[in-house]
C-alpha cells in the first residue's frame, strides 16, 4: 500500500529552495529510505547515495574528514543522501565540511536514532541543516486515501496493530501479529543497545512492558526501579534513552504554580500502539480488552502530535491533575493560548473540571470522543 506522506512536498520545496541541509529522525522501520528515495526521484539531481549499514569506498573519506579527500567524494555530485546516518563515527563533522565547501551541494541525510546524531551532528551542523521527525504514519495521510467512514471503520485496528507503514499491506491478523512481533525483537531498541551501552537486553525489554502496563497513568521511576532491582538513576537513563530511540515519549503534568497541581510524576506514552500492544504480547480486539481507555489516549495524543509537527507548529502537550482528583488528559498550549481536552472512547460528553474553568477562565475544553475525534486530529 503506497501511502503519502505528509512530509512529502514539504521536503522537496526545502530542497529546492534552500541551501540548507534536511536532517530527517523518527523510529526504524517507519519509512524514513522510502520517502527519501522517492524525494531524490522527484527533484532529479545527481545524488550520491551512502548508506551507514554498509562499508563502501567513501568510508575513508567521511571517516577521515580531510578536506581533499571530501572533495573528491562530493564534487561531481548536486545531492549527497545518507542513510542511517549515526553508524558513522562524527558525520556531523564530515557533513560540516561539505555543507561549507560545498554549498551549492544539498544534502538529505536519516537517522534511526538520535543518540548518536542528537550529539555528533547537531552541534557541529548548527544554523546549516533543518530537522524534520518522521512518525509512523498519520490520520492525516491515511485521509489522503481514504474518506471520514472508512478513517472511522479501521480505528480499531490501528488501535491494536497501530500505524507502521509496512502493516497496512500484511493481510491477516496473523501476519501483522509476526511482523510486531519482529519489531520489538529486532529493531525496537537495537540503536539503543548498540549507542547507548546497554549490554542487559533483558532489563530495557522489562522496563518497556512494565511501561507499556502503565500508559496513561502517572509513572513513579521509584516503583518502577523497585520492580526491576534497578538503581533510580539507572531507570531515567534508561527511560530517557528509550524516548531518544522514539520508542517512548513522555508528558509532564500542566502547573502554573498553583499549590493544588500534581506535577511530580510524568506520564508516559508510546509512539505506536501496535508496539505497545506487541510488547505485553496482547493484540485482541477492543471487545475482548480492559484498556481501551488508555489506548485512545495514547492514539489521539499521538496523532495530534504529528498533527502539529507536520504543521510547523510550535506547541507543549501536557496533562492537568489536582491533589482532589480533577484532571484532564491533554493540556495544550499553542500560539499563547491553552487548550484543554478529554478524551472518551464512547461517545459521552463530560463538562469541564469546575476547577478547570475557574483556574484557567481564558482556556477551551472539548473532548475528544468517536464522534469529534477527526476533527482533533486532521
């Protein structure tokens, strides 16, 4: 199934328009080669291709960073493309020197991880590449293909199967059960093993079923490193190399220094519920599960985050809670103003929190339930 995706026109425009770099991040397997490979078809240049999986001729060159030696690699070429960039010791430090010699040469680079990227290619390429975020992929390009009914007919299975571009063309609930999966043995953090210095597997696959047990609920790290026999620096470390490895995300509690906030406590949340579903070894329809609550949440926040990334938009996801219990799922806040929402898998309309309104008087609220649902995230 060919599936448009967002980012798209977006990428060839900057391509052509601008002499600056596009760096593009986002988890394995989510498309990242794919949409590349058919930007380079689009904007016809002559395009070196290297990919960091492999050893090629152009290894010493980048490796080494000397000047000729770059010259000679890039300068017959109009687009250098990079594939899993961060398998390349200091590319960003090779990148810099082409990017400055070579300015009229775009480049278009991936990365499957930001731990090593985020510290080596970053810094150096500061002010000289752009940086986009691939997700897996979105309501909002699956709506370029299907109508409002049919969106609405297939949430179920991308609650459980979730939104990896390769699931949509496995047939059967038995293959998309195998390809998960082989997406949590095989690929989910093995950027995180090999960059992260992680040599016990077993603890981080632990640590993600315990976390994918406890979306949408407030995540203690002392309980959690409890659980695990682990120390609580190692937890966070942990926890926040999983999010680095765009297999977690998390989502801080709302204050504006009111007393009665709870904010200690982050909730955490996956990039894909297929992978959380895979990860508890529980991929049953809605009517034989007792989480559906937390999977729409998981699934609408998600989505409305790449609603506002692919936007452009500049925004902060959080969620309210009050030592009395009132609380709202999602707190945004864009372009100075905040949103509050509620989310319902049925089709209620809960009225706000008093406490809501009368905190944070200025602030909407909606929820977001089967019937709205679209609308918050197209």
């Amino acid at each position: 199934m060919n599936i448009p995706r967002l980012l798209y026109k977006t990428l060839i425009e900057h391509l052509e328009t601008s002499e600056k770099g596009i760096l593009l991040y986002g988890p394995r397997q989510v498309g990242k080669t794919t949409l590349a490979q058919s930007i380079i078809q689009k904007v016809s240049r002559k395009t070196l291709t290297i990919n960091g999986d492999e050893r090629g001729p152009w290894w010493d060159a980048l490796v080494g960073r000397e000047r000729q030696s770059i010259d000679r690699l890039v300068s017959d070429y109009q687009l250098i493309f990079i594939d899993e960039a961060q398998r390349i010791p200091e590319i960003g430090l090779a990148l810099k020197i082409i990017r400055d010699a070579h300015p009229s040469v775009r480049l278009l680079v991936t990365g499957s991880s930001s731990l090593d990227l985020a510290s080596k290619v970053s810094e150096p390429l500061t002010g000289r590449m752009y940086r986009w975020r691939l997700f897996p992929v979105s309501q909002g390009e699956l709506r370029m293909l299907c109508s409002p009914f049919e969106l609405d007919s297939l949430i179920e299975e991308r609650l459980v199967f979730g939104s990896y571009p390769e699931i949509f063309s496995i047939p059967g609930l038995d293959g998309k059960t195998k390809y998960l999966q082989n997406v949590v043995n095989s690929y989910l953090y093995r950027d995180l093993l090999e960059f992260g210095d992680i040599r016990n597997s077993t603890k981080i696959f632990d640590l993600l079923k315990l976390l994918a047990f406890q979306i949408g609920f407030q995540v203690s790290v002392n309980e959690v490193s409890k659980s695990l026999g682990l120390g609580r620096g190692t937890v966070e470390r942990y926890i926040d190399l999983l999010e680095k490895s765009f297999v977690i995300f998390r989502v801080h509690g709302f204050s504006r220094n009111l007393r009665k906030e709870v904010t200690k406590m982050d909730k955490i949340f996956f990039y894909d519920t297929g992978i959380r579903n895979a990860l508890i070894g529980n991929l049953n329809t809605l009517s034989n599960r007792d989480d559906v609550g937390v999977l729409w949440e998981n699934f609408l926040i998600v989505e409305r985050m790449k609603r506002m990334e692919y936007a452009g938009s500049i925004y902060d996801h959080s969620f309210w809670r009050l030592t009395s219990g009132a609380e709202l799922d999602l707190v945004e806040q864009e372009s100075g103003k905040l949103h509050g929402f509620e989310m319902k898998f049925s089709k209620k309309i809960p009225r706000a929190p008093d406490s809501w309104t009368e905190s944070y008087p200025l602030a909407t609220y909606t929820v977001v339930n089967r019937d709205t649902w679209q609308d918050f995230v197209l």
